[in-house]
C-alpha cells in the first residue's frame, strides 16, 4: 500500500498530495461525530469509516500525518475557544481553536517520526493512553462506539494488529489474511445495562450563557426551575434532575431556596446544580434533596484550563490573572459521591467529569450527570460529550441518566 501511495504521489504535486491525503485521514477520522450530530447513526459506515482513517494513518507519508493531526484536532475541538468571550477575551478564541489543531498535529506527529508500518501501529496504541494536559476527549477507540466493532484496548490492539501485518506477508495469496483478525475485534458480548427502578424526570434547559449570570435573569430562571420541578411532582416522577449549575449562585447562602427544596423534596428527590462557597473556598456542586434532607457532592474532575490551570504554580497564577480576571481555580472532592435515592445508588457525575474513568470506580450501575453546555453553542460539543459518555457506559455496563443546559440531555447506555 505505501508503494501505491507513493506512485500516486510521484505523479502530481506532493505538498498537495500529502495535505490531500491528511484531509481525508482527518474527515474519516472525525465522521461519525458529524454524522451522530445530524442524526445519523450507521454502524457499517462508522465501522468502515474507523478502519480506514487507522489505515490511513499507518501507511499515509509523514507530511500528511502532520496535517491529518492538525485537521482532526480542528474538527474535534474548533468549538473550545467559544467559552473565552464570556471571561472577556474573545480575542482568544481563534488562538485557542489554532492551539488545540497544533496540539493534535504533535500527539499524532509522533507517528510521523518513522515510515515503518509496524512501529506506527505501536505508537498508535500507545496513543490511546496519551492524555494532554490531562484533556481525554479524543479517545481513538472512539471511532467504534457505534459499529460493528468493540471499544476495548484488546480489541483496538487486535485492528491495529490486522491492518498492519499486511504489509509484511510477502506471498500475494496470503497478502491480506491478516485482515480476518478484525473478527476478533467484533463486539459480539455487549455489557449488561440496567435501568433505574425509579420514573426519572430529566430537565433540559436552554439558558444563554451570557444571561445566565446576569442579575435580571436570576428571577426567571429561579421561577422555572421550580415550575419544572413542580409539573414533575403532579406528573408522578420519583426524581427530577436538573442542569449543572441550573441555580446561578451559591446556594449554601440562599437560605429561603434551601426551604423550599427541602419541603417539596417531600413529594420528590431532586438534584439540581449549583455553587458552594465554603472556607474562602469555591465549589461547583450537585445538590440532592430527599425527605426533607440534602446532600451535596463536590465535583471531584475539573475541566483543564476551563476549572484549573494543568500548569506549574507559577504558570497557573498567571494564566488565571490575565484571562480569568484573577480568579482561582475551583476545588474538588477526594473520592466521588454517591446518592442513595429513594432505595438505588447513584454515581454523581458533574459535566466533564462523567468522561473520566475515575467517576466509574467500583460499583457503578447508575450514573447521574448533569452538564451546562450553553459555553460551547453553538457546536458539536454536546455530541462528542454524549458519544464519551456513551462510551463509558458501555466500557463499565453503566446507565447514565444525563441532564443538560442547551443539548445533551437523555439517558445514555
């Protein structure tokens, strides 16, 4: 295959040729987010599409495994700078969008360092266990979430295996045997996943960022809220989950909210997001109240260079003073929180974090995640968030019953 690559290169210009042939690694490489973005979920064409963005990507010349990290971290992540304007400079998306493409054109850049099939295929696994400033979202057994094939490290070790041990079996006849090994990598024993015994109701929002911290909105947004939580209740739901952050303030110093909670909480569990100001200390927090009680869960996973800094002190200190006005990063939990509610366990998951395999320690049926994906609209974000979280709950037979500000909002299994 590189000797038919490098035959059609030899014949037209290769600057061209080998941007060309990075595009495309990167389109087949990013497809099945577009396609589950607009509602289209094949698994043929996911599977084909996975297979042959790793072929690529083992065989294409060194130049195009450059662009193809460039583009593929341009399609995946253009959206990460959207959150800027609301910290006041907006001047940094598109330095941010640039940063994130040059970030992934090195993680993959790596494979560019040999033309040798093989030891491209080694580089690429051990990819799969790269997370850059501590940011997972491009995991590459992703591609299979929705095909044919598994999402496990043995089963991307066992494609990579058949698609490169073509290059070095000699006799023509037997020349692509070794394909027959991505049969092994068919899921053939999908995870058992439960449902909550319990009538959830999973409130979606749709709150602008730039109105959801303004004083005017909080009214608004407070009489919502409780008009959801109500219609819930004389709808004969167990629980209502609320948005990440869906009360825009602080709630341990909102007294006469925490009542009211608290007394309709009687007829229904409720789990809401909100602040937490504690020892000079700030925290971004899952309420749920039962019975007359609550509870709060810390997040206990921050968003990289959204919720802390994953830099030195030094480089923290300063970051956050010229682009977060000074503020400091948010604090965390030790060890995740689970709910009792109502009987079942829950794992409460905030945001980004029910991306991370931390969350999913031990044992997890049930998870409970809220999210406020209004700082990306609009974009595909919501979409690969919901993939990772699919992800992960087929990777651990987990349920995830998800509940979102803009998009995103379902149970995902």
């Amino acid at each position: 295959m590189i000797k038919k690559i490098q035959t059609i290169r030899d014949s037209c210009n290769p600057l061209l040729f080998d941007l060309t042939c990075g595009v495309i690694t990167a389109l087949l490489f990013s497809a099945f987010i577009y396609l589950e973005h607009f509602g289209i979920t094949l698994k043929i064409i996911n599977t084909l599409f996975g297979l042959f963005a790793l072929t690529l990507l083992l065989y294409i010349p060194k130049r195009s495994v450059l662009s193809a990290g460039f583009f593929i971290g341009l399609l995946w992540f253009y959206w990460i700078g959207y959150s800027f304007k609301y910290n006041n400079v907006g001047y940094m998306e598109p330095i941010v969008t640039i940063l994130f493409a040059l970030i992934y054109m090195l993680f993959f850049g790596v494979l560019a360092l040999t033309n040798s099939v093989a030891i491209r295929a080694v580089l690429l696994f051990g990819l799969s266990f790269v997370e850059p400033f501590d940011f997972n979202w491009l995991q590459i057994e992703l591609l299979f979430v929705d095909s044919y094939l598994g999402i496990y490290k043995y089963q991307l070790f066992l494609v990579l295996l058949a698609l490169s041990l073509p290059f070095y079996v000699k006799k023509s006849s037997y020349k692509y045997a070794p394909l027959l090994l991505i049969i092994l990598g068919i899921n053939f024993t999908p995870p058992i996943q439960k449902e909550a015994p319990l009538k959830i109701k999973l409130v979606s929002t749709d709150i602008l960022q730039d109105k959801k911290w303004q004083k005017e909105s909080l009214a608004p947004t407070i009489a919502l809220i409780f008009k959801e939580i109500h219609e819930a209740k004389n709808s004969g739901y167990d629980l209502v989950v609320l948005p990440e952050s869906v009360f825009p303030l602080y709630m341990n110093k909102a007294p006469q909210i925490i009542e009211e909670l608290r007394y309709l909480s009687h007829d229904i569990a409720i789990v809401a997001g909100s602040l937490l100001s504690e020892d000079g200390m700030q925290y971004n927090v899952t309420y749920m109240f039962e019975n007359g009680e609550f509870e709060v869960a810390k997040k206990l996973v921050l968003v990289p260079f959204g919720e802390y800094i994953p830099l030195p002190k030094f480089a923290q200190e300063f970051i956050n003073k010229i682009f977060f006005g000074g503020a400091s990063d948010f604090k965390t939990a030790a060890t995740p929180t689970d709910f009792t509610i109502k009987g079942v366990k829950f794992r409460n998951a905030i945001c980004y974090e029910a991306t991370c395999q931390e969350i999913y320690g031990g044992d997890v049926d049930f998870v409970l995640a809220i999210s406020n994906n209004a700082w990306f609209a609009p974009s595909i974000e919501p979409t690969l968030q919901k993939l990772l979280m699919r992800y992960y709950a087929r990777k651990n037979g987990t349920t995830i019953y998800h509940s979102a500000n803009y998009k995103g909002s379902g149970i995902i299994k």
